[in-house]
C-alpha cells in the first residue's frame, strides 16, 4: 500500500503552513503568479511543499488539505514544463484546448507558455519543473541530430494505466522514495544525475507528444538498454570505489531484479560480474604499464580488489598468467 500524502518527500519539506499569503510567496516563486479562488469553504486549506533536488532539477510534492478551489493565470511564462503525477484527489486542467481530468491514474504536463485554469479538490501532486531546453537536449540524446527542432507539445493529461505509464509512475514514486530515505546531500551526484535522466527520458517516451512522429521514423542505433547504459557508465567512472548491487541499481533507477535481467540479456553477465570484469581490465591494463617501483598490491587496492589472493587467482584465471608476471615484462 502507497504511503498517505503527508510521508512524500518529508525530509525535505519546504512549508506546511495554513496561511493563504506564505503559500502564495513560493507558488510565485516557482510557477509565476496565479490566482486562487477557493469553491466553498477554505477551512481545510493546509498548503504543504516539498522540494528534493536532484541534479540541475527539484522533484517537488505540494499538497493543499481538505479544500477545493480554482487556480488560473493569465500570464504566459518562462520557457518551462511542469510535469506531475497526481497522489491524491482530481481535477481538471484546461490551457485553451478543453479542459482534460487529472487523477491518480494520470500525468498531467503544464506547458508554462500558455495561460492555465485548473480545478483541483482535495489535490496532491508530485512536480517535475522542467526547462524547455533540456528537454530539447534530452530529445536529441535520445531520438538523434534534429529532434531538438521539434516544436515540443505534449498533451495537458496522460493515462498511466499503460505499460509505459505505469513504469513512469512507479519510477516517480522510486526516485521520491530513494531521496526521502538518505539525509539530504548524502546520494552520489551521479546518482541524482541518473534518476534526472531516467525521469525525463521516461516523460518524452511514455507521454503523448509532438515528438512521437520524429522517433518513430529515427533510425534504430540497437543501442544498450537505457538501465544498463546508466549502469555501466557508472561502474566505469568509479570502478575502483566500493560499488554494491544497490549503489547499481539506483545508478540504473531500476529494481535489482530488472538490472539483472538486463545486464544478463545484453551482456551475458550479471552487474557485479560486469564490475569485477571492468576492474580486472584496469588492473591489467595498469600492470602493463606501470612505473618501477610499482606493486600488484597498490593496483590492485587501486582497482578495489581487498584481497591480493583473490585478485591474483580471478587475475590469472582471465589473463593465463599471474598479475606479478605481467606487472615484471610489461605484456
């Protein structure tokens, strides 16, 4: 079962406040002004707001308490999307092409160009501010030379009930879950880097978009599987660290059982085989040349191998020699 609203990203909660004014002051803050005409009664209004940053981004919560009321401006912004999944309650939003349902099974993307009305009651939502620059960036890195030139649209709401809809829910709800459970500034750069990555590739493929003509006539490159890409980039950049199985998987922003299907799918290895492979190749690649004086232990503590037995058998068990042999003829 879901956790209720109040538990989303609390470590990193920015208001909880009943004061109409103090929540007006970030809403400026982050989205430009609006304005917000309460249906009924206002009693119930408790406006709490997180915000988790990742790496040039912030994953956001905002929740409103037990009220209903109408939010609209008029103002036409900054070259910004606002992508959210809803937690909590419904709604509407309408930005001059009729107003489309926002629920817990839907995503909705608030193109910041254009003025907004939206109707929300009982409403809590993640949030997902993102510059229409990076996501031209993250359409080239992924679709190729030109998607960039796309003029980017996407639909106001998306059911998430499809296959592709609900890993971007589910990958939301991971990502939140791993920044509410580390005290803030402890995850790696390179892991909020990733989950940034994962998050955006997901918006641009699972959500109906102008792009989607231009993929589909992309030409295939059978590139690795995003999960695994993610992965290996990372073992290669810290190779020589202590790396578990999890510390891969949230590299990847995927379970551990999917990463192990996947690296066994496209490499024939699972992910710390992939690991100890990449660090046997360092080492011998250092061995072969290093400078006099050099040891196999310093190498091989360089590589993270702790222990210098173990490392000399898997060493000679890939290379048919010892790691001493090597490191003495440089070969």
């Amino acid at each position: 079962m879901r956790r209720g609203i109040l538990a989303y990203l609390d470590r990193h909660r920015l208001l909880t406040s009943s004061d109409l004014d103090e929540f007006r002051t970030i809403m400026e803050r982050e989205l430009g002004r609006h304005d917000m005409t309460f249906q009924g009664s206002r009693q119930g209004f408790e406006a709490r707001v997180c915000a988790a940053p990742l790496a040039e981004l912030a994953l956001f919560h905002v929740s409103f308490g037990k009220v209903s009321f109408e939010l609209a401006s008029r103002d036409v912004a900054k070259d910004t999307f606002v992508f959210g999944v809803v937690t909590s309650g419904s709604g509407t939003i309408d930005q001059g092409r009729g107003a489309a349902q926002m629920a817990v099974d839907q995503a909705y993307m608030r193109d910041m160009r254009r003025p907004v009305v939206a109707q929300q009651s009982d409403f809590g939502s993640f949030a997902l501010n993102v510059p229409l620059e990076r996501l031209r960036a993250q359409a080239e890195a992924l679709f190729g030379p030109g998607a960039a030139e796309v003029d980017l649209r996407f639909q106001a709401a998306a059911d998430l009930r499809s296959a592709a809809g609900r890993h971007l829910r589910q990958s939301v709800h991971f990502v939140a879950d791993q920044l509410d459970a580390a005290p803030p500034g402890t995850i790696r750069p390179q892991v909020l880097a990733a989950w940034e990555d994962l998050l955006l590739v997901q918006m641009l493929t699972a959500l109906p978009n102008s792009l989607e003509d231009f993929a589909a006539a992309a030409p295939r490159s059978g590139a690795l599987p995003y999960h695994v890409k993610r992965a290996r980039d990372f073992i290669e950049a810290h190779a020589g660290e202590k790396i578990s199985l999890i510390d891969l998987a949230q590299a990847a922003g995927c379970s551990l059982r999917t990463l192990q299907a996947a690296f066994a799918e496209t490499t024939g290895l699972s992910p710390m085989a992939y690991l100890r492979a990449t660090r046997l190749e360092g080492a011998h690649r250092d061995l072969r040349g290093a400078d006099p004086g050099t040891s196999v232990a310093e190498i091989a503590r360089r590589w993270g191998f702790a222990h210098l037995g173990r490392f000399a058998s898997a060493y000679r068990q890939r290379y048919g020699r010892s790691p001493v042999e090597t490191l003495r003829d440089g070969r």
